[in-house]
C-alpha cells in the first residue's frame, strides 16, 4: 500500500489499455497506447470546458445577428442543466456496457450539437442546439474523469488528474478571450466550427488507441433504468431552472418559482420511488450509504458553492471597485489556475503520508481562512492584493480537491468507478447552480440596502455611465461590501466540506488494490 488507507481486499478491474487503477502498484509497462489516450481526454476536457465560458464575450454579436435579446441567458443556462443532468446517467452506462461506447457517443453528440450551432437561425434554435451539446458534454465530463483513473495506478493518478485540472482551468479562463476574438475578427459561428476539428482528432485517438479489456459475459443482459434517467433528468432539469433563473427571469416567489420547486420535488420523490425498484438504478443507493462516498459528493457540492464567489463576482470587483480593464481583471482571477494544479500534482507527497481524509481537511481549512481574509482587504486596494489572495486559494483547493477525486475513484472497483465520478461531478455542478442563485441573492439584497434599490445590472450601467465623482465612490463602495459578503458566505460553505468531511468521512478511506490487468492484444 502506497498511502496510510484502509485496504478494503483485491479486485480486479479493466484496464484501458494498461494497467487497472491500483493501490499504488506499477503501471503495465506496455503503455504504448496510454499517451495518445491521454491527449484523446485533454482535447475532450479542454472542449468541455471552452464551450461552458466561450460564447459569453460573443453574445452581443449573437443578439445583433440572431435577436433574442431577452432569453440570451439560456445560451449558457441550456448547456449547464444538460452536462449537469445527464452526468449520472452516463456514469451509469459506463459502467454497464465500459467507458469507450458511452465516450465516443458524448463526442459524436457535441460534434453534431456544434455543427448545428454554427448553422442556427434564430435564438430558439441556439438555445435547442446548445442543449445537444451539453448532452454530448456531459459524456465528455464524467467518462474523461473515469477513464483517468483507469490508466493510472493509484500512485500515478495526481499526476493525470493535475494534467486534466490544469487543461479545464486554462480552458475556462482563455475561453472569453478566444470566443472575443472570433466574434470580432472573424464571425462567432466559427466559436462552434473551431470544435469540429478538434474533436475530431479526440474522436479518432479514442477509437484508435482506447482499448478495453475484454471482460466475462454477464449472467443476464444488462437492464438499463430508462425510467430512472428520464426521471433524473427531468426532476435536474425543473431545479436547476428554478435556481438559475430565480430571480432574475422573475421573482424568487412567483409562480414560475413556486411551480419549479414544487415540481422539481415531486419528480425527486418520484425518483426515489423508482430508484429504489430498480434493478440497476442510475442512482443506486450505495452512492450516499457508503460514508466516503457520501462525505465526498458533499464535499465537493460545497466546493462547488464556494467557486461561484471567484469566478462570477471576483471579475466584477476587479473591474468594479479596482477599475481594471476586462484583461488585467481576467488575471486577477486567472493566478487561480496557476497554483492550483501545481498544488493538485504534489498533493500525493501529503495524502501519501497523512492520508487522504486529513490531507483534504488541512486543504479546504486553509481555504476557509483565505476567503475569510478577502473582506479584510482595504478599499479600493491594490490589484495585487485580491491576486495573492487568489494565488494562494488555488493551492488550498488543489490539496483539498485532488485528493477527494483519487481517494474516492480508489475506493470502489472498475464497475463502480463511473458512477461514483458522475455522483461527485453532479454534485459540484448542483452546488455551482445553488451557489449562483444563493449569492447572487446576497449580493443583490447588500446592494439594495448600501444604495436604496438596484440590482447588479443597473449597478454595471451607473459605473460605466457615472453621473458624478461621489456618485462612483458610492458605488464603489457597495459593490465592495456586495462581494465581501458572498466571499463570508464561500468560507461558510468551505466550513459545511470540512464538517462534511470531519463528521461524515471515514478516518481512512477504504481503498480497494486492484490486481493490473493484461492489455489486450
């Protein structure tokens, strides 16, 4: 055993054309197909997350072309509820009939959703064609996460994982920046073709290169939950549109609201019913009866929550309240990416030692302080000062998430491992959603009492359009005090992980030594 964890026997599990993921054995040394494997997920990875931030700087010249001003939102709201709502779902096929299939179906799905994008005519049909790619993306999402820890033993695994957070967070932060270029320089249409290319080469590394051991032909043919899927995604799709368009399409006790929510939990309860009838349910119980599986999803659900302080209302500050240009803003949140997989790569030489459990506690406790020294920076303060605080969260959450992801991936064998990654993927996306409508909320109701009415918006026009000195101080000021309130609010959600994962989370996790397997020839 590579890590002070509890072993919890030996299984052997499929490997992706090398070694199964162990207990800190050595990788198969026939590993002549790993590496074209391994830049088939980064494209994947790297497709998933551009189209998530992409389209947002290209919007106002998607709206002059197309219309559709007022629903323009769902450009972003489409993509996020499919990738969200069918990550359990893929897991799921993953692991019935093995992750290959359900890859190459997530990446034929964006492609076309791409291609259809890049040929919409209205609004209406951008928003529906989004969809289709956040349907393929959802596959890409989960399966890319599960495959990784296939490839690699459990020793190896930070050093794949920091390659895949490094490509989504680079991605996520050059994806604006690439989609103004396009839109400006060329024609936003080509934000989707530039996709049709590179998934391309993802698509062929993967059916060339990624192969699955074969494995022994089950008792009875695999039964697949349609009606739990359905039922997943349709009670997913019901919340997450109450919670990200609540308040801001209409109010948060309007009737829309109130049918959403009081839908959504009728369709929850139905999927439990379900669910728990079913033979091979797209949920299974086991997902939150295991301690560390559970203490995990909740975890990450919180680190989920706390994210949306940084990336939503740490731009606006910088621009705000700093008066910074878009670029130098960017940077100010983008020092985030630089430490964060530099932290995720060397965590292995902590939880190695101390395990996985404590090493994710010292993680998200440093986290905690860090977000709590956010409201203690003086007003307006220099540029540098929110950076450092940025720079040094980064490594916090890189010692807190990387080890939750390996530790979790280690405890349960081959067939397990797609759903518990699509659970602990799920699970962050619905704290991102809670997260944006929670904050957002906060930000609105400090902005209020600071200057007597308004919102984020109006707050955006009167700063670009000030009618007097004072009048932008004033301003200033609020929006400070807006963001130092969502920044107490993600260290409160950084302390809901850490009680997750001291009261909830096994001391050490069970990991299972996985017996390597043979490639196929």
């Amino acid at each position: 055993m590579s890590v002070e964890e509890t072993p919890r026997g030996s299984a052997a599990s499929p490997a992706t054309g090398t070694s199964a993921a162990g207990g800190g054995g050595q990788a198969d040394p026939a590993t002549g197909r790993r590496g074209p494997v391994v830049a088939a997920l980064m494209l994947g990875m790297a497709l998933a997350a551009l189209d998530g931030t992409i389209v947002s700087t290209a919007v106002p010249q998607i709206v002059g072309d197309l219309g559709g001003f007022s629903v323009f939102s769902w450009l972003f709201s489409g993509y996020l509820l499919a990738v969200t709502v069918t990550l359990p779902v893929y897991g799921k096929l993953s692991d019935t009939f093995g992750r290959k299939p359900v890859l190459v179906a997530g990446i034929v799905l964006f492609l076309i959703g791409s291609l259809l994008c890049a040929v919409a005519w209205n609004m209406a049909a951008l928003i529906a064609f989004r969809v289709v790619q956040g349907l393929g993306g959802g596959a890409l999402q989960g399966t890319v996460q599960t495959i990784a820890a296939d490839l690699y033993p459990l020793k190896e695994r930070p050093r794949i994982q920091a390659r895949l957070s490094t490509v989504w967070a680079t991605s996520a932060v050059a994806g604006p920046a690439i989609g103004g270029l396009l839109a400006a320089y060329a024609d936003w249409r080509w934000i989707f073709l530039l996709n049709l290319p590179v998934g391309a080469v993802a698509l062929w590394l993967v059916v060339r290169h990624l192969v699955e051991p074969s494995r022994p032909a089950p008792a009875a043919r695999p039964r697949v939950d349609w009606a739990g899927a359905l039922l997943v995604f349709a009670a997913g799709s019901l919340l997450l549109t109450a919670l990200v368009q609540g308040g801001i399409a209409w109010p948060w006790l309007s009737a829309p609201s109130l049918a959403l929510f009081g839908g959504s939990a009728v369709l929850i309860a139905a999927t439990v019913v379900v669910e728990r009838r079913a033979a091979e349910p797209i949920i299974p119980g086991w997902v939150w009866r295991r301690r560390t599986i559970a203490a995990v999803n909740l975890a990450l659900g919180a680190l989920g929550l706390l994210m949306v302080a940084p990336t939503v209302f740490l731009p606006t500050y910088a621009q705000s309240v700093l008066g910074l240009g878009p670029i130098a803003a960017g940077f100010v949140l983008s020092v985030m990416t630089l430490s964060w997989p530099v932290s995720a790569a060397l965590s292995n030489h902590v939880y190695t030692r101390i395990g996985f459990r404590l090493t994710a506690i010292i993680g998200i406790g440093l986290a905690m302080l860090i977000l709590l020294a956010f409201p203690l920076l003086p007003f307006p303060g220099a540029p540098w000062q929110p950076a450092l605080i940025m720079l040094l969260l980064g490594a916090a959450l890189g010692l807190f998430q990387l080890p939750l992801i390996v530790g979790v991936q280690s405890t349960v064998g081959w067939s397990e491992r797609g759903t518990t990654t699509a659970s602990v993927l799920f699970c962050r996306q619905v704290g991102q959603s809670v997260g944006a409508a929670l904050f957002g909320a906060v930000a609105n109701a400090v902005l209020v009492s600071r200057l007597g009415g308004g919102d984020l918006d109006s707050v955006s026009r009167a700063l670009e359009h000030p009618a007097s000195g004072a009048a932008t101080d004033t301003l200033r000021r609020a929006v400070d005090a807006a963001v130092d309130h969502v920044y107490v609010g993600a260290a409160a959600a950084a302390g809901l992980a850490l009680l997750a994962l001291v009261f909830v989370a096994p001391r050490r996790f069970p990991v299972i030594t996985d017996k390597p397997d043979k490639p196929d020839a």
